[in-house]
C-alpha cells in the first residue's frame, strides 16, 4: 500500500538583507525534493515571506520561484496588509513538516524556530537556541570561548561604548594594546560581510566603529590573522557528521560582500589540498561548535587556518547555510557521497527524529 507524501511546507524569502539568496536556497531545495527518487515521498507547499515580512500563499510563493526574484509591492495581491505576519497562509494541518530556507535575522536567528515549536510540528535545522546563538556573533564566540575552542582575540562592545570620548578613546587604546593592527570590526548581527570592515590604524577603526554602530547596537572587533579560510559541513541529529573539507580562495585582501557576491571573484577548492590530520581537526571542531550552541540538522562551520604555524581557529556557524546549486553546504556534501535530493531526504528525515 503507498503511503501518501509528507506535505513539506517550504518557507522562503524573508524580510533580510539575504532575501534574494534565500530565493534561490528554495529553488535548489525544492527541486531537489521534487527530483525522482523523492516525487512519491515528499509534497512541496512553498510559503513566500516578501521584504516587509507578510507571508504568502503557494500561488504566490510559486510565482517568485518561477521569477527567481524578490516580489515588490507591485507584485503582490492588493490591498497590502500591513508589514509582518498579519495571517497564516495555509491551513497549519495541512502541512506535517517545516523546511525553513531563511538566512540572517528573521529566519535563521530562531524567530520563525520558535514559530513552530509553538505550533508543535518538526522543523528542518537546529531549535530556537541554536539559532540565536549562531545569528549573535558574541553570544556565538561566547559559547565558543565556554567550549575551549581556538579563536582569534576579540573585543565585544556596545555602541553606546562610543559615545562619550573620553570613554570612546580609552577603549580605542585599549584595543590597540589587546587587538592591534589590522582587526577586524564587525556587527554582530548581520552576516555576509556587511557593515564589516578591516582597521589598519585608529582612523580606520573609529570610522569602522561607527559604520557597525549604525548598524547593530552589539559589536565586536577582531585581530586580523592571515590564514586560509576552510569550510566543514555538519549533518544529523543526536550523532553528528562532518563533510569533507573545502576552501575558499578569492582575489581580494579579505572576504568581502563584494567579491562574495562577484562571479569570478572567488573559487572553491573542495577538497581543500591539506594534510589528512588537518582535515580531521577540522572536522572534529565542526562538531564540537555545533555542540557548543546547541547546534544540529544542518550546519557550516567555518575557520581559519594558518598553515605557517599549523594553527587553527574556529570563525563562525551558520545553522542555516546558503543551499544554492553552487553553495558551499550541499556542494560539500555531493563531495561526501551525498546527492542533493538524498541531502534533503536525511535533512527531512533528521528533522523528524
Ligand atoms: N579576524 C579575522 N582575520 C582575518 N580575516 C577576517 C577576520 N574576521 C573576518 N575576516 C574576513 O571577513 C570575512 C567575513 O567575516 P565573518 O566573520 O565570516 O562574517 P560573515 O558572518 O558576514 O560571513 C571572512 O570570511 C574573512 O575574509
Ligand atoms: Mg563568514
């Protein structure tokens, strides 16, 4: 006797900076639950979430797919409701899993993990704690720092830390003593290299500052290490497993958005050429990251390696990373033995255990 398909409900888009790159996350993902060997398994119901935050049907939803862009208020059924969640789009009991393709706040931060939690239904990716504490760069390093895993040297701070100057320049005396030059400064909340910038002097920190400041009221400033940065994906639930190692190389002085977001700015080298105990350390962090926020389902974890002195430090996880068709998690996977449509069968299948 057949049993009928799991309705796998899709959420995508998402009122973030990360919008566009979440649509293109659910068109891979999608297809991928939609390929042969997972047609009778799986009913995809894609639910869209435009830029101000409401959420759409599946015509809707499929309408942005089939343009592979951001839906504007011009596109969008009239009268607008106001901005945010105003009502659920479909009737909760007709989906029986939730498949979360969001990335950077709103989404990936465990706000919509706490959603469905609440209405009781299993979930692709990790819980609510998990998500916030990846999303919050210090919480994250904090958690990290708990663990006794390797990072480089940081500072976090307030914006408001900026306002008084006589308070603003002992602090910039004291990064230079803790930190020195070049650091990194970074919002705390955002993700893709924005509002991040590297500080070779005190001009350059203080405006550095103030360009995170505008942008996140916590924020953080790193010593600049030069390393090779590698990538380790992390799959399952109760028992973790880590990918195959990759590299990303980019013709830049460091990863900005710009040559993230540039074709032909950037490659990946998976595997990446390292010593087999390199790759194992790696892999071994991977998980114990995961571990330290509460971390599980899907996650890529990303750190630095210096080769000159053979160290390695942990940078950051991201618990619901791009999934593209050239992303770096499912392309890591696919290394590993992995397919894309078994990739999100397992991510299906993690969720419900
Ligand atoms: N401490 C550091 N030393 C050297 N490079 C850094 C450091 N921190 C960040 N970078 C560079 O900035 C990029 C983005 O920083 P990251 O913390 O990964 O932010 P995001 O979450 O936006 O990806 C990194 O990929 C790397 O190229
Ligand atoms: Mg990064």
């Amino acid at each position: 006797m057949p049993t009928s398909p799991l309705r796998v409900g899709v959420v995508f888009g998402g009122a973030s900076g990360e919008h566009a790159v979440s649509i293109r996350s659910a068109l891979t993902v999608i297809q991928a639950l939609r390929a042969t060997e997972n047609q009778e398994r799986f009913e995809v119901i894609p639910l869209y979430i435009d830029r101000d935050g409401r959420w759409w049907e599946p015509t809707v939803a499929q309408r942005a797919l089939d343009q592979n862009r951001a839906l504007d208020a011009n596109d969008l059924p009239q009268p607008l409701p106001a901005p945010g969640l105003r009502h659920w789009p479909v009737d909760p009991d007709t989906v029986d899993l939730w498949y979360p393709v969001l990335h950077g706040p709103n989404g990936e931060d465990g706000t919509v993990q706490g959603l469905f939690t609440l209405m009781n239904k299993p979930f692709v990716g990790s819980g609510v704690l998990g998500s916030a504490v990846g999303m919050d760069k210090l919480a994250m390093k904090a958690a990290f720092a708990a663990a006794g895993l390797s990072q480089v040297p940081y500072v976090g701070l307030n914006a408001t830390d900026l306002e008084d100057p006589e308070q603003r320049e002992q602090l910039l005396t004291r990064l230079e003593q803790e930190l020195g030059y070049p650091c990194f400064v970074k919002p705390a909340n955002l993700g893709s290299s924005v509002g991040i910038t590297k500080a070779c002097n005190r001009d350059e920190l203080l405006a550095g500052l103030h360009q995170a400041a505008a942008l996140d009221p916590r924020l953080l400033v790193e010593q600049g290490v030069k390393a090779r940065e590698l990538e380790c994906a992390v799959l399952g639930r109760r028992h973790l497993r880590a990918s195959v190692v990759g590299e990303i190389r980019f013709d830049a002085d460091w990863y900005d958005y710009e040559t993230k977001y540039t074709e032909g700015r950037s490659h990946t080298l998976i595997p990446a050429p390292l010593p087999a105990s390199v790759s194992q350390q790696i892999q071994a962090m991977a998980i114990r990251a995961c571990h330290a926020v509460n971390a599980f389902g899907q996650a890529r974890v990303d750190v630095f390696y210096d080769e000159t002195s053979g160290q390695i430090w942990l940078n950051e996880i991201n618990t619901l990373p791009g999934f593209t068709s050239q992303s770096m998690y499912p392309t890591l996977w696919e290394a590993t033995g992995i397919p894309l449509p078994q990739l999100v069968a397992e991510l299906v299948d993690t969720a419900q255990e």
